[in-house]
C-alpha cells in the first residue's frame, strides 16, 4: 500500500484518543492565536509603555518648562525691581514662589522616575535653584547670570528628558512636529523673549539710558536677540507648515504668538535697535509679557494637543490591548466553547453511540443511537440506528424462527419417532413377511414338485378311470340284466302267491266241505287244515320272498340309480379328471414359474427387508439428528435470548398467547378481554398484542387498537385474508399452531411477514399474537404447510 505524505500524522492521530486529538488540534488553533494575540498584545503594550513614558516625559518637560517659565518670570522681575521700580517686587516674588512651587513638583516628579537617570543632572541644579530663589543678597547681574545659566541647565535637562523618554522621537509625525516645535522650537524664542523683557526693560528703566554708550551698546545687542527671534521664526513656521501638511489645522495660538512675536520683533528694532530708546518700558515690558504669553500658550497648547494625542493613543493602544486581549480571549473562549460543543456533539456522540454500542454488544438493540442534527455523526448514528434496527430485525427473525423451528421440530422429532416405530414394526413385518414369502416360495417350489407328481399321478388316475368308467358302463350293463331278473322274479313270486292264494281258497273250501261232511270229512278237513297252513305258509314266505326281491329290487333300483349317479358323476369325473389334469399340467407350468417368480420376490424381498432396516437405521439418524437440530435451535434461541429487541419475537409470542390462555381461564373471557385492551398492561409488549378472531373473520378483540374491534382481517392493507382465515382454522382444529403471513406494518407501512401462534377457545374464537419478520416473498417460503 502507497503511504501518502499525510501518513505518519494520520498514524500519529490514529493512536490517540479523542479528547487528545482534539486537545491537539485546539492548541494548533490556539497555540498561534495566542501566539499572534501575545505579538500584538506586546507590539502594542510597547507601544503603550512607550507612549506612556512619552507622556510621562511630556509632563516632566512641561513640568521643567513650568518652572523655565516661573524662572524667567522672576529672573525678569527682579531685573526690573532692581532697576528702580518697586512695583515689580510682589511679581518678583510671587515668581519666586510659583518657582519654588515648580521645583518642588519637578522633584517630585524626578524622584518617581528614576529610570530617566536625572540626578546627575537634576540635583546640582535644584540646590542651585533653591539657593538662587533664597539668596536675596546676591547682586541683580550676578543673579540674572546665575538664573540664565540655570535656565540653560533647565533646557538642558527638559532636552535630556525628552530624549530619554521619547518625547521628540515619536513615531508619529504629527506627534514629532508637536514636540519639536513646543519643546525644541519655542523655548529658545522664548528665552530671547525673557532676555528683551527683562534686560531691555531694565536698561530703559535707567535714568541714563538714552546717555550712556554702555548701556546703549548693551541695548543694542540685547536688541540683536530680536534678530535671533527673526531667525527662529522660519523654522517654526515650517513645524506649523509640517502639521498642517499631516492633516493637522494650525495651532489657535500660533497667530496670537506669531503676532506678539512680530510686533516685539518690530518694536525692538524700531525703538532698541535703533538705540532711539523711544518706547515705554512699562509698554515694552507688557508687550514682551504677551509675546511671552502667546509663547506659553502656544507651547501648552501644543503640549495639551501632544498630550491628548498620547492619550488618545494610550486609549486606542489600551483598547487594542483590551480588545486583542478580549478578542484572543473570546476566540479562545469561543474556542473552548466550540471545542467543548465539538467534545460534546463528537466524543458526547461517540459517547452516547459507544453506549448504544455497548448496550448492543451486551445484548440490549432497543437503545436509541439516534443523534440530532445533520452532520456527519448524525449521519453515523443514523446509519448506526438503522443497523441496530435490522441487527434487531435479523435477531427477531432468528429468534422468530428459531421458535417456529423449535416448533416444527419438536413435531418432527415425534413424527420421526413414530416413523422409527412404525419403520421398525415395518421391518420386523417385513422380515417375517420375507420369512413367510420364502417359506411360501419353498412351498410353492415343493408344490410345483408335487403338482409335476400330481400331473403323473393324474395322468395314470386318468387311465384307470377311462378303465373304471369302462368297467362302470360293463356293470350298468349286467344292472340292467340283473334288474329284469329280479322283475321275474318278482313275477314268479306273483304267481306263487297266486298259487299260495288258491290252495288257502281250496282248503278253506276244502274245510267248509268237511265241515259239511262231518266225521266223514274230518281227516279231509285236518288235510285241508294243514294244506291251509301250508298255503298260508307259503304265501308268508311268498309274502316275505316279495318283500326281499322288493326290497331286492327297490335296492338294485337304487344301486341302478346310483351306480347311474356314480356312472354320471364318473363322467364327469373321467372329464374332470382329465380338466384336472389339464389344469394340474398348467398348475405345474405356473408353479414352477411361481416358483421362479418367488425365488426372484424373495430376492427382491431380502432386499427390501435390508432396505428397510437401512431406513429403520436411517430414521433413527434422522430422529437423533432431530434431537441434535433442535438442541441447536435452543443453543440459537439461548444465544440470542438474552438480546433485549425493539420488535417482538416468536418465542415471546408464544408466550404471550400462553399467558393470555392462562389469564382466560383465571379470570373469564369477558374480564380478559378487556386486560388485553389494556396498552399498559401485560399482553401489549412493544409491537405484539393479542388478537381474538372469530369464524368468520372480524376482530373480537384488537389489544393494539380497540377500535378496529367489529373491522374483519380483509380490511387489513397487504394481507391474503382468505388464505390466512383457511390456515388458521386449519391450525385452530390441530389444537394450535404457527401460521405466516405478508401484511402491512401499520407503523413503517412496509409489507412484512409475520408468525403468529393461534390457539382454539372454547367459546368457538380463535386467539392469536403474531411477531414480525422479513416480508415472504411467495408462501413457498413461509415453511409451515397443512402437512407441517
């Protein structure tokens, strides 16, 4: 098998749990996202940090330009004051104060930022400071030099604080033109400023100052700082120029500045230049004080723009921060979110159809897999329910028709033992039969030797009786002889009784005449007495001979009859006889092939005697295999017994009916009726029920739905109703029995099969349940014919 690139990561994956995958695949997502949002948290964490020093910064050199400015108001003051006039001494030393107070809170601030390294700087400096502010002894130029130089180290120090805190480095433009020009720009025109207001004012102030060439040559060049101020303006111009060029209006105090600066610029050069000495010193003083002002302005101005433009850029920059803050940690919330809805919907799914699994490798197929929604583990549960429904459809079926088996073979193992029975009756008749046919067949073969002795022994009888019927025919011949004798003899005997007759007249007539001739005639009458006796004598003996040859002749009359009979009978004897031997002969022809015929039957006989013990032998396998079938069938139902379906099964049909009969006979039909009814009773399990049909068809009871009691099973979608009454009449006059079927599931409106146990009632009604199975496509495949 090609491995692809992806190989080992898959590999990788595959030996992973779920919650570790998507662990993994959160931090993949995750880890660069927090990654990205840590960049830009400190890309603008730095840049907050950065504009939060420069704002720190700029309050520092707004702080020290304070106190540049308090310095200078009082350095000019005391200037003037010393001059000669006193009504600058209050100004001079509120000056003094809002210095001191500036120093102060420019320590303050100093002390709090010890990063930016001032001490160096700012320590001599504020000793020297406070001295100065303190030391009222010290001579005015002493002291205006000592605050000038001092006010040089202000610079110095606001320029070392603006370096080190960015104040003038600022990325932004617009920010670097702000600073640069409040900070860089208009502190040194200032200072001239400072240096005309007080220095020109004080040297105006001087009673000699339109005299003494000093101090018109100092005018002078002190005036020559308004020519400083000239050159300065230019590039403050350009700054201002700069901003506008950045989308920036110009500064409201530049005009004010930028006139007060001109018309100082063009007082000094007309009036102090010029040495004129022309102008009031109180005005120059004011007009300076307002170039001052605007100076100021301009400068807080500024440094309130830079300020709010920091502070703009410190919210925006805390809104990033707070936003990429809140935006990572929303992402990651709602990746958590999601990655705990992930968990939820794939490892809570994979959960809940491990579960189903589970339940189902355990037997129990009525667990609903199901998830919702349609991705694709919905798809895999859905696909998943659909397997547990056929897995539990398939295990009914098994069950189903492991109980119709179970059934059918315990009808088979009985038929099978009564077919051993009556195969081995079969074979002990059999054998006896085969005995009784050989012994027949000898029979047969000793008969067929006797009728060939027969057919001899007929043949000779035949010739003596054509001798004995000839000899008949001789003897009926000297009967008739021997009958005419004895008629003469009977004749003769007539006339000796005759003559015995007329001796008994003569000697009664012989008697009478002795009679009448007295003793004369008595010896006459002893003769005739005794001739008397003789006749009569004779006569008796004549009466007796009559008698015998009667008899003589009645009997030689019968023997003549009879010897006729026997004449007759031996004709018909002698034919016979000779049929007989006819017959005897045929007789013999088929008795030797009878006895042939049975040599071959008593083959074919010991045959079919091995046969049918083979059968008897074969049976008994059959019987025993049975047996072995029908434990198997337990084994099956036991194997998948246990395995909790969505659908009935035949087996728990069965029991169902069973129970039903029991509850009948408990309770009554009527009461147990109305039990079957019942949904949430015992007879309604999920989708088997139990049905009470009568002859014709029509629902008595319907536990699934009471209303479909009085509607005929014709009604019922997809079902051979005809067919299905005929079965289970048939099964009802059994006792009881399965009988299959197509119909309508009413629930899927599929056609499905289905088992179900019918058994009589005594009231004429037929009780039922059926359990579903997979649709029969023909009744050739339902199993359970009439003779099953």
């Amino acid at each position: 098998m090609r491995k692809d690139v992806f190989y080992p990561a898959v590999a990788l994956l595959q030996r992973l749990s779920m919650p570790a995958k998507m662990l993994g695949m959160a931090a993949v997502v995750a880890v660069p996202l927090a990654i990205v949002a840590w960049l830009l948290v400190m890309d603008s964490w730095r840049g907050l940090h950065t504009t939060q020093t420069a704002r720190a910064g700029l309050q520092a050199v707004r702080a020290t330009q304070t106190l540049v400015h308090a310095v200078q108001d009082w350095r000019d003051a005391a200037d003037v004051a010393a001059a000669g006039q006193a009504t600058y001494q209050a100004p001079a030393q509120q000056a003094a104060q809002r210095s001191q107070q500036a120093l102060e809170a420019l320590d303050t601030l100093l002390a709090s930022h010890p990063e930016w390294k001032t001490d160096g700087l700012w320590n001599p400096l504020r000793e020297q400071l406070q001295a100065l502010l303190q030391d009222a002894q010290r001579p005015p130029s002493v002291r205006h030099a000592d605050a000038t130089q001092q006010l040089v180290r202000l610079q110095r120090l606001a320029g070392w604080i603006a370096d080190a805190t960015g104040v003038q480095r600022d990325v932004d433009a617009l920010a670097a033109h702000r600073a640069t020009l409040a900070y860089e720009g208009l502190p040194p025109v200032g200072e001239l400023a400072s240096q005309l207001r007080g220095r020109a004012t004080a040297m105006l102030l001087h009673p000699d100052a339109r005299t003494d060439s000093i101090i018109i040559s100092n005018m002078v060049r002190q005036a020559s700082a308004a020519d400083q101020i000239e050159a300065l303006l230019p590039a403050l111009q350009e700054r201002v120029e700069s901003l506008q060029r950045h989308g920036a209006p110009p500064p409201a105090g530049w005009s004010a500045f930028r006139s007060n600066t001109d018309e100082l610029i063009r007082t000094t050069a007309a009036h102090l230049k010029t040495a004129a000495m022309t102008v009031d010193a109180k005005d120059f003083y004011e007009l300076a004080t307002r170039t001052l002002q605007a100076q100021r302005a301009l400068e807080d101005e500024l440094g309130e723009a830079l300020d709010a433009q920091w502070a703009a850029r410190t919210a925006a920059l805390q809104r990033d921060i707070a936003l990429v803050t809140a935006g990572c940690a929303l992402v990651l919330l709602l990746l958590a979110y999601g990655m705990v809805a992930f968990y939820r919907a794939t490892v809570g799914g994979l959960t809940h159809l491990n579960d189903a699994i589970d339940r189902a490798a355990e037997g129990d197929l009525t667990g609903d897999a199901v998830l919702p929604g349609t991705d694709e583990m919905a798809s895999v549960s859905q696909q998943l329910s659909n397997m547990l429904q056929h897995l539990s459809e398939l295990v009914a079926d098994v069950r189903s028709a492991a109980a119709v088996l179970g059934h059918v073979g315990l009808q088979l193992v009985h038929d099978s033992q009564q077919l051993a029975e009556r195969t081995q009756s079969q074979a002990a008749s059999l054998e006896q039969a085969t005995s009784n046919v050989r012994a027949v067949a000898e029979t047969v073969q000793t008969n067929a030797e006797a009728a060939e002795d027969i057919r001899r022994l007929t043949t000779n009888l035949n010739g003596e009786t054509e001798r004995a019927s000839s000899l008949m025919q001789h003897t009926m011949g000297g009967l008739g002889s021997l009958q005419a004798t004895s008629q003469r003899m009977t004749e003769i005997i007539g006339t000796i009784d005759g003559i015995a007759f007329q001796t008994n007249i003569l000697a009664l007539n012989a008697a009478v005449e002795a009679a009448r001739a007295g003793e004369a005639g008595r010896g006459f009458a002893v003769v005739a007495s005794e001739v008397r006796r003789l006749a009569q004598r004779s006569q008796e003996a004549a009466n007796e001979v009559r008698q015998l040859i009667a008899e003589s002749a009645e009997r030689v009359q019968s023997t003549v009859t009879e010897i006729a009979s026997v004449n007759d009978a031996m004709q018909a004897l002698v034919q016979g006889i000779r049929d007989i031997a006819a017959r005897i002969g045929e007789m013999a022809d088929a008795s030797r092939q009878q006895s042939t015929a049975l040599r071959e039957v008593v083959a074919a006989v010991g045959d079919l005697d091995k046969v049918t013990y083979e059968n008897a032998a074969m049976v008994e396998r059959t019987t025993h295999r049975a047996n072995r079938l029908m434990e198997r069938t337990r084994d099956l139902d036991e194997a998948v017994h246990h395995i909790k379906l969505r659908q009935g099964t035949a087996d728990e049909a069965y029991q169902l009916v069973q129970k039903a009969l029991q509850h009948i006979q408990a309770v009554g039909y009527e009461r147990a009726a109305e039990d079957f009814h019942d949904k949430n009773g015992p007879f309604v399990d999920r989708d088997l029920y139990i049905f009470v049909l009568d002859d014709a068809g029509t629902y008595r009871v319907m536990g699934l739905d009471r209303a479909k009691v009085g509607t005929r099973v014709h009604d019922a979608p997809g079902i051979d109703a005809e067919q299905f009454m005929e079965d289970v009449r048939y099964r009802a006059q059994q006792g009881g029995g399965w009988v299959e079927y197509n119909i309508v599931n009413p629930v899927t409106g599929q056609v499905r099969a289905k088992s179900s146990y019918v058994v009589p009632l005594p009231n004429g009604l037929i009780l039922g349940c059926g359990a579903y199975r997979s649709a029969i496509k023909d009744r050739s495949q339902l199993g359970l014919h009439r003779g099953e």
